[in-house]
C-alpha cells in the first residue's frame, strides 16, 4: 500500500495522495484504508516514513559499505544520481518532489521534510569531513561547501533530467562531483 503511496506523491505530490486515491488505485474500500492510516495527514506521514526507508535501502546502505573517506562520498553520491536517473520513485527523487508543497507551512509534514532533509545534509557533511580529515580532497576544501555543491548539484540533475527527459544531466553532475572531490574522470 506505501509503496504505491510513495509512487503517487512523488509523481503528483503528499497533497494529491488521499485515503480515496489509495483506495481508488489499489481497489480497496475507502474504510479499509482509513482503518490503516486514520487520516489523510498519518497517510502521508507514513508515505514519508516509507520513503525514508526505501532511500535509506538504495543510497544510503550501499553506500556505508565502501572505505571511509573520498571512496565513501563518491559513493554516497553516485548511489543517489542511480537512484534518481533509475527512477525508484517514478517522479525522480521523491523528496525533492515532495519538500517544495510543505517547506513554507508549518506542521507535522514539513517537520518530517526538513527532518529528512537534515539527516541528508548532515550524512553528506560527515562524509566530506571525513573525506577531508584523511587528506582526500584538493587542498582549501571547505567540508561544509562541498556537502552544499554536491547536494546541490544532485538536486539539479534530479530536476533538470525529469522536466527535460535528459539523463545527460546525471552524467555532468557525476563528472563534476568527481572533479569536485579531486577524483579523475571515470
């Protein structure tokens, strides 16, 4: 049942996703989903949730598995244009999908949103700390613009490839997270 919820949002927003549209989609009774959520705001929140963890399984895992340092924030990254370009979630990256509908209105789904969003910063921090600490990157790395740049350079591939159809934007910000990271071409 979440996993088609996550396809919805991700694809028409937390806003678009109901407890009738669930039902509706899955051929279930609008009851029989209620009794499962409650609410349309627990059924998004669990939408999140689930989210959370099917990210956590496709980026972030994998990515934990290589050695600490520059090797490990590669990954972290190359992990996540995988997951965007490979459409886990049929709208690209369901958060980037997601956050722009509650990131200016208070309550329990932005907090949820800008919980997310931190714990991703803060991952990718840690990795470019790291990364720095073991001599890794060019030297005058600033740890914190870096996490920005690479964040944001996911983002945009994400946004540009799904409205244009291009998956060429995957490949340029691959090149130039490795070029940021001091890395040669691949």
């Amino acid at each position: 049942m979440l996993g088609r919820a996550v396809q919805i949002a991700s694809v028409e927003g937390l806003e678009a996703l109901s407890i009738g549209r669930l039902a509706a989609d899955l051929g279930l009774s609008k009851s029989g989903v209620f009794a499962g959520f409650g609410s349309k705001e627990e059924l998004q929140l669990a939408t999140v949730r689930a989210a959370r963890r099917i990210f956590y399984d496709q980026v972030v895992t994998p990515a934990l598995e290589h050695p600490e340092g520059a090797a490990r924030l590669l990954a972290l990254c190359e992990h996540w244009l995988d997951y965007s370009r490979g459409r886990v979630f049929a709208g690209g990256c369901f958060f980037y999908a997601v956050t722009a509908e509650f990131d200016a209105r208070p309550g329990p789904l932005r907090d949820a949103l800008a919980e997310s969003a931190l714990e991703w910063e803060g991952l990718v921090a840690d990795l470019a700390r790291a990364a720095d600490a073991s001599g890794e990157l060019p030297a005058g790395t600033d740890p914190a613009e870096l996490a920005l740049l690479l964040t944001a350079l996911m983002e945009s591939a994400n946004s540009l490839a799904v409205l244009h159809d291009d998956p060429s934007r995957y490949d340029r910000a691959a090149r130039t997270i490795r070029r940021l990271l001091g890395l040669p071409p691949a």
